[in-house]
C-alpha cells in the first residue's frame, strides 16, 4: 500500500510541475500578446484605446477574483494540479499590472515550494510534455474565445432585432395616430390594420432579440464563473456549446459530472484522495 501512495504522490506532482511550465510560458505570452494589443490599440484611435482599456479592466476584475483564493489553505487542499496550474497562469499574467495578482502569485510560488517542493523558476519539468500541455491548452483558450466571440456576435445581433422591434412598435403609433384623424371609415380600418400588422412583427422581432441577448449573456457570465473555478478552457467551450444546442445551464453540465471533492487532506494519504479526485488514478 505504501509503495502505490508514493507512486500516486510522484504522479500527482510529475503532473504539477509539467502543468505549472506550461502554465508560466503561457503567461508571459499573454501579457506580451495584451501590451502589444494596447500598443496597436493606441496607434489606431482614442476611441480604440480606451476600448480595449475597458475590456482588459474587465479582464483584471475576473481575474482579481480567480487569484483571491489561494491566500486560503481550504483551496490548497481541493484544489487539483490543473485548477493549481490556471490560477497560477492567471496570477502571473496580470503580476506587472496588477499588485494583487502579483500578491497571489509569490502566495502560490511559496505554497508550491513548501507543499510540493517546487520551484517555478525551475520545475525541470520533461520538455515534451510540458511542450504539449503547453499546446492544449492554448487549444482550450482558443476554443474558450471563439465562445465568447460568438456570444458576443449574438449580443449584437439581439440589439439589432430589439433596434428593429422599436422601429415596428413606431411605425405603429404613427398609423394608430393617423387612424384617428381619418374621417373615411375605410381608410381608418386600414390604418388600424397597418397599426396591428406592425405590432405584431414587434412582438415577433422583440422575443427573437430577447431569446438571442438572454442566450448570449448568460453564456458569457457561465463562462467568466467557470474559468473562475479553474475549469479549463476546452471544458468550458465543451460546456457553452451544449448550452446552445441543448438549452441547458452550463454549471449544471459541470455540477453534474463533477467528482465531489474531499473536506481536506494532509499527508500522502490525503494526497492520494486528491490525485484520485483530479482524475490520475490509474487502476
């Protein structure tokens, strides 16, 4: 028994480092990928500039509430190599802009060393494998904002439909109005029937917009929660796309597959239970 507790802990670990390279590479790619879209952003507009300020502060808020969680030793104790190695991703990413992603990440660079005796600034993690988590997950990321782009194409399309319903419920009032001043009962009648026809095609218009803006927003708000619980991005384009086509909550797909956590761990023992938890178990 002792002998496969120490080969689960080595596995649990192996993995942790590997995830963890991968994890600090993507980062830095990040947060040269979002000052050189500032840059570009500058050269462009004002207008352009402050865009993209506004939805990298949106960005930084998600990401202020994903890193929060690891000054918690509660965290530690469920929180699985992948969760460990994208919230660390997270923290390092935002660490020059923002003091308390820097905060969280010395706090998980501690944590790493003390639990796991780890160091990020050399895992001596195997190249190849940490070359291919690498790739999944910028796989994963790349899905995850394809969701979002198409999310946020919906929102835009719901505002068109709503814009449109307006311009119906208009050309409504105007032969409503006219009807009024028609003193030729059979002009009025068609005046009253223009009026109806219209609102009905506001109605219809107004419920597609609402069905595609409700669709798109809770999507995106799904996807924000999950990534904050440190679900990897291809479970969460997984989970967005059977929102559409199955019309179901996303955090229900991934409650109901979900493997319950333990109350805590300490030593090899607990460990074990955690590797089992985050799905390495072999047998």
């Amino acid at each position: 028994m002792a002998e496969e507790t120490d080969g689960i802990e080595e596995a649990f670990e192996g993995q942790l480092r590997v995830l963890v390279t991968a994890a600090g590479q993507i980062a830095e790619r990040i947060s040269r990928a979002r000052e050189e879209a500032s840059r570009r952003a500058q050269a462009v507009s004002e207008q352009a500039a402050r865009e993209m300020k506004e939805r990298f502060e949106a960005e930084r808020k998600t990401a202020q509430l994903e890193v929060s969680r690891v000054h918690t030793p509660e965290w530690w104790d469920r929180a699985t190599p992948e969760q460990m190695a994208h919230t660390y991703q997270v923290a390092r990413a935002w660490t020059r802009e923002d003091p308390e992603a820097a905060r969280a990440e010395q706090t998980m660079r501690n944590e790493f060393r003390s639990r796991y005796n780890l160091d990020v600034d050399k895992t001596d993690a195997n190249p190849a494998a940490v070359s291919a988590a690498r790739q999944k997950a910028e796989r994963d990321r790349a899905d995850a904002d394809a969701e979002r782009h198409r999310a946020a194409t919906e929102a835009a399309e719901a505002q068109l439909l709503l814009n449109q319903a307006d311009q119906e419920d208009r050309r409504a009032d105007e032969a409503r109005l006219a009807a009024e001043h028609q003193s030729d009962p059979e002009t009025r009648a068609e005046r009253l029937a223009e009026a109806e026809a219209a609102g009905d095609r506001s109605g219809a218009i107004r419920e597609d917009g609402r069905t595609v803006y409700d669709s798109a927003e809770r999507r995106e708000g799904t996807a924000r929660d999950l990534e904050s619980k440190g679900i990897d991005g291809q479970t969460v384009a997984t989970r967005m796309r059977a929102d559409v086509s199955q019309a179901r909550p996303a955090t229900e797909a991934v409650t109901g597959t979900k493997s319950k956590a333990p109350n805590a761990r300490k030593g090899r023992s607990s460990r074990a239970a955690q590797i089992q938890n985050a799905g390495l178990d072999r047998r």
